[in-house]
C-alpha cells in the first residue's frame, strides 16, 4: 500500500482559493491609502482677440470657445490686451501683476477678470498702446497702427514673464497657447531667457506673418545671433515663433498638409516641412459654439430643425424685406466674409450676372479691401432688387442670411478652415466652395454642399449651375439641406485633441497621471 499524507497538499484550485481569503483579509484590515488627486495642467490662451470682448474674425471665435470646451479637462485661463472694449465690458478687475520693462517694451500692469460663466482672463494694460480706437491691428481708416510691432512684442514678452514666473501673479501656467504671429513671439522670448515651458503656436491664417524693419531689432529685444526672427531682410514675428514653439497647430488637416508645399507655405514651408518630418505639425479641425443653432436662435423670426425646416422660409422672406430684395421662386445665394482678395470676392462678383439671369438672387455682407467694398456697392446698383449688399458688419443679420438662403458662396483661393460653412450647414444653407483647406474636410461634395476643383470664375460657375438643378429637385434640395443640418461641429472632438497635444508635451505630468 502506497505511502499517503494523513493532512494530504491542497489542490492548486483550493490554493488560489486560500490566497484570494488571505488577500481578502489583508484588505480588509488594511488602512486605506489615499491618492491625492492629480490637479488640472495650467494653460495661458494667449490671443489678440476674443469675441466676448473684441473679434475681427476666425481668431476671435476660437479664442472664445476653445478655452471654454478645454477648462472641464484643465485650468485654462486667457492673456489678451487691455482695450477700451475689454475693459468696458468688465464687470471688474483685481490688479495683481506687473511686467517688467526690457529694451523698448514697456512695463505693464496685469488684472484679472472673469465672464459671466467664470472663464479667468488676464488683461494686459498699457495705455499707450492698446487703449485707442479702432481694431486691434488697424486703425480706424484701416491703417495698419505704425507701433504694431511694439504693442505685440509687448504682449508676447508679458506672455513669457508669466510663463517664467516673473510678472508677480499667484497663478503660473505650465503651457503657452499662442496664436498668430502677433502673439508667436512668446515662444521666442521665452527660449531666449532660457524658460523651457512648452509652447504650442496655432497658425490661423499663414498669409499674415508680421514683418517688421531689422531696424527694431534692438528696441525689441531681439538677439543679435536669432537668425530664426529674420526672412526676407526683415524681422518675422511668425517664423520667430515657428523656430522655438514645441509644436504648431493649424486649423484643418488639410491646410496642415497644404502649408508644407510651396503654394500655401507663404515662403515658411520649408521650416513647416522640417516640423512636420519631426512630427511637429497637425492640423486640428476648428469647431463652432453651441450658440449656432437654429432651433433656439434669437436672431431667427422663427426657429427650425433639420427635421421640421418649414420656418426657414420666413427667414427668407425677413431677409429679403430687411436687404430690399424682391420676392422670387429662385435660390437665394448668401456670401457672409471679410471683403479681401483671398476670399474670392472677384470671382462671386464676375459671376453674379449669371445668377441673376438665371432667376436667382444674391445677397452679400461683409466688410474689408475698400475697392472691394466699392466694388460689391456696384454690383447692388447694378442688379437693384436682385443683389443686395452690406459693406459692414451686424450679427444677426449675418444670422439670419445663413438661415434664409439656399446656398452660402465660399470661393476662398486658400481657407485655412473657415467657420461661415460650418455656420451655414447647422442652418441649412449649402456652402459652395472651392476644395481647399478646411473647406474640403467640412464640405462632401454632392451630400453637405458643393466643392469645385479649379480656384477660377469657370469653376464656380460650373457649381452655380449644379446648384440651380439641385434647387429644382426639392427632394434633393431637402435631402442635402437634412444631411448638412445634422452634421456635428461642436469644439468636443477638437477640445479632447488639445488636451492630448498638451498632455504629450507635458511628460511629467503624463507620467504622474
């Protein structure tokens, strides 16, 4: 008779047993150990703009809701100037910083101030310069102001103060947000004061990169060895900056690849080339607020949906009543865009006989280029009844023609991303625009709006006249009309993308996280 244990082993299914009763015992005895929350990153928005407070275009929008659709996921707080129209608009603000003054950027006091939603803002006062009439870049004939190289050096020097924690606030972000060149070279400044914070710089439109005289160089405080602040035989804000952020955004996927070619690179697509090989580039698609939608609009005489859309023709009555345009059967075409060159304003002007003749209607308002202006004044003298013109600007009325035409004129030569086509889907318009930038990547051809493929008076007229047989097709017409009032292009998707962009620049703070 075998040898057998009179306790015999346990078998390995009543081992794994014991040892979850010992683990389970351990626990439960054990004093609980407390993880103190990881508190959120700490953001500076840097911008020039906001339209709570002050909007010229693009920029403005996105600095106001971009920070809102971050500031659930981080601490995330706005530097912009302390204009007339900021500090109007200010319930009140606590003065708790100061710049100090280098070379021929002036010291500066810092206030503090929160919206009606309680998004922080940091105000940068300095009398001299921002507190003056007109817009923030230009004056109020539309002359660039002579001192914008030394306002905006100023207010990216206060930028890199805070993010070294020498403007004398209790509040010190881990990151720089900057925006455009006006506000690039914080990147700059900071790395030269050898302030190693992360720096993400947005590029919203590369036409405008901030040339200044090689002559400022030392009232700016720029290095005498920065090469990387020089193009052209001038100082260049935006390369400046493109050379030390961490990191560029544009706007859309598509213009981030169209800026690395010749064409769209405006002379920097060799240095965005560099970046994008060094995976320092991505383009990350621009969202629209949740104020743009037509079932509760204000600005609307009746609201709609993309279900129930029969209101949308009161809108187009109020809109033909408020421009003088005589009632019609035929489509109503709307263009809502700053009167320049590169929002094809000539092209839409060439064509408008040819909607006029074919029964349809134009509608236009903006402001800009004074020969442009001139021109589109023109062109309603010309077709009176037919074709309205506003040289100006009134929201709600800009409100009103995307929710009361049929298609929204977009013809941009390059459009970094654009907002009025998203705006004119959420209200049913369809936009009409040439395949380029953020266009393409909002616009499906056929199903959210039409896209051409040649940057021409031809081939916008081709689209006109495939829009003219869509609108004779109701069917089609609601169908396309559905489909883009049910696309999504709230901040959500594009928020979440930052903050990712963020936390990859921040490996500490990924790390503890």
């Amino acid at each position: 008779m075998p040898f057998q244990h009179k306790d015999p082993l346990p078998s390995h299914r009543h081992g794994e047993s014991l040892a979850r009763r010992v683990l389970t015992d351990r626990h439960r005895h054990a004093r609980p150990t407390r993880i103190a929350p990881t508190p959120p990153s700490r953001v500076l928005f840097v911008t020039t703009e906001m339209t709570d407070f002050v909007k010229t275009g693009g920029l403005g929008a996105v600095a106001a809701a971009l920070p809102r659709a971050l500031r659930s996921m981080l601490d995330v707080r706005v530097l912009l100037p302390a204009y007339p129209s900021v500090l109007d608009k200010a319930r009140s603000v606590v003065w708790e910083g100061r710049t100090q003054a280098r070379a021929g950027l002036p010291a500066c006091e810092i206030g503090r101030m929160q919206t009606e939603d309680g998004l922080t803002i940091y105000v940068l006062k300095q009398p001299e310069l921002f507190e003056r009439p007109g817009s923030p870049y230009v004056s109020p004939v539309g002359a660039d102001w002579s001192d914008n190289a030394l306002r905006f050096a100023t207010l990216s020097m206060a930028a890199a103060q805070i993010a070294a924690g020498r403007a004398h606030l209790p509040w010190q972000p881990e990151l720089l947000h900057l925006n455009d060149w006006p506000t690039a070279m914080a990147a700059a400044y900071a790395r030269w004061d050898g302030c190693r914070i992360p720096t993400v710089l947005t590029l919203h439109n590369l036409a405008y990169q901030g040339y200044f005289p090689l002559a400022l160089r030392s009232l700016l405080d720029i290095p005498p060895h920065a090469a990387e602040a020089e193009a052209h035989g001038q100082l260049c804000f935006l390369r400046a900056g493109m050379a030390h952020a961490d990191h560029l955004t544009t706007v859309s996927p598509s213009y981030a690849r169209e800026i690395t070619e010749g064409a769209h690179g405006m002379g920097l697509h060799q240095l965005l080339r560099k970046k994008a090989a060094l995976g320092q580039l991505a383009g990350i698609l621009n969202g629209i607020d949740d104020s743009w939608d037509p079932a509760v609009d204000p600005a609307l005489p009746a609201p709609f949906t993309a279900h129930r859309s029969e209101a949308r023709a009161e809108t187009a009555q109020r809109v033909r009543v408020e421009l003088g345009l005589r009632d019609s059967r035929g489509p109503l075409f709307a263009m809502v865009a700053r009167l320049v060159h590169q929002k094809g304003i000539d092209m839409v002007c060439e064509a408008a006989p040819q909607i006029v003749a074919a029964g349809g209607q134009l509608a236009l308002i903006g402001c800009g280029d004074p020969g442009m202006e001139r021109e589109v004044a023109r062109l309603a003298r010309r077709f009176p009844g037919q074709v309205a013109a506003h040289v100006g600007f009134r929201e709600a009325l800009a409100r009103r023609m995307f929710a009361g035409s049929d298609f929204l004129l977009m013809p941009s030569r390059f459009e970094p991303c654009g907002l009025s086509q998203m705006y004119a889907q959420a209200y049913g318009s369809l936009p009409i625009a040439y395949a380029t930038g953020g266009l393409l990547d909002t616009v499906e051809d056929g199903v959210t709006g039409l896209l051409f493929r040649e940057p021409s008076v031809a081939g916008l007229r081709r689209a006109l006249q495939r829009a003219f047989r869509i609108h004779e097709e109701p069917r089609l017409l609601a169908a396309m009309r559905r489909a883009a009032m049910l696309q999504r292009h709230d901040w959500s998707r594009s928020a979440h993308a930052y903050a990712a962009l963020y936390a990859s620049l921040l490996p500490r703070r990924s790390a503890a996280a």
